[in-house]
C-alpha cells in the first residue's frame, strides 16, 4: 500500500514481487539424473549445442517436480559466466526447495573444466545460505551426459 506522505517526500520505487502458475500446469517429476537430462533436452536449443555454451536452471519442489527453468547465461565457444545472484531470485520467484543446473559443452567433451568446479561449488554455498539444495549439474554434448551428483562431485 502507498504510504503518500512517506513517497512524497521522499521518491524511491516500490518493489513487488510476483509468481503465477499456469492454470493447466503438469509437473515433470526428476528422479535421477537420467530423467534430468531427458527433460534437458526439451528445453534446450538443441541447434546451439555445438555452437555456445548455455547455462540453465531447473528449479524444483520438496517433490522433485520441476516448477520452472531460467536461462541464466550464453556464453562463447569456451565459457560462460552465471550471475549467482540472478539464480537464487528465480529460486526465490518460484517458492523452489531443489536446484537442478545444466549446461553443454560445444567441444563435445564431458569432463568438467576447473570453472565449472568452481561456479558449481559456489552456487551450492550460495545455495546453503537460502535453505536451497543443489541436486545436480549436468554438462551436457550432443549425444550423452555428465553428472556431478553421479560422479560424487557434489
């Protein structure tokens, strides 16, 4: 509610917040990795697989469900940089208890560089402070996957 006396004196902007579900919405349950990197794949430009790295999103219920996902950066050939803060507001946005994140590698390679170890480990601290869990990351190439939660990265 509008405080008149308090903005007219001193003009700042109201922040509101808002998050709506689709009416008909069906959720798209996550079970392991496997599932994670199927519903990927629908997402995904798949033509821009092999051309720059995209960094994505999935946030999910206390059910694995998933309630949303954000593209949260394109990158070049070699890299690309996440915004932590940008991941936890959608996280917020959404009412998520998981955090599910992905990527693709245009090399083709599924090993993980030391920056996607490092932005990996940071958004799970990040993530720890708002009561998040970071389920996995996937990198992902045209044919196949890497998990970090498979792989004990986590």
């Amino acid at each position: 509610m509008k405080n008149p006396q308090f903005t007219d004196q001193f003009p700042i902007g109201e922040v509101q917040l808002s998050y709506k579900r689709k009416n008909q919405f069906t959720f798209y349950k996550i079970t392991n990795s496997e599932s994670a990197n199927e519903c990927i794949r629908k997402i995904f430009p798949i033509e821009q697989i092999c051309y720059r790295e995209h960094m994505y999103a999935l946030y999910l219920d206390n059910s694995n469900n998933v309630l949303g996902y954000q593209l949260l950066s394109i990158g070049g050939i070699t890299g690309t940089l996440v915004d932590v803060r940008v991941l936890m507001q959608g996280a917020l946005l959404t009412n998520a208890v998981g955090l599910l994140l992905f990527h693709n590698h245009p090399s083709n390679t599924l090993k993980p560089s030391n920056a996607d170890k490092k932005i990996t480990h940071k958004i799970i601290r990040s993530a720890e402070i708002l009561d998040f869990k970071v389920l996995d990351h996937l990198i992902i190439t045209e044919d196949s996957y890497y998990s970090f939660a498979d792989n004990g990265e986590l």
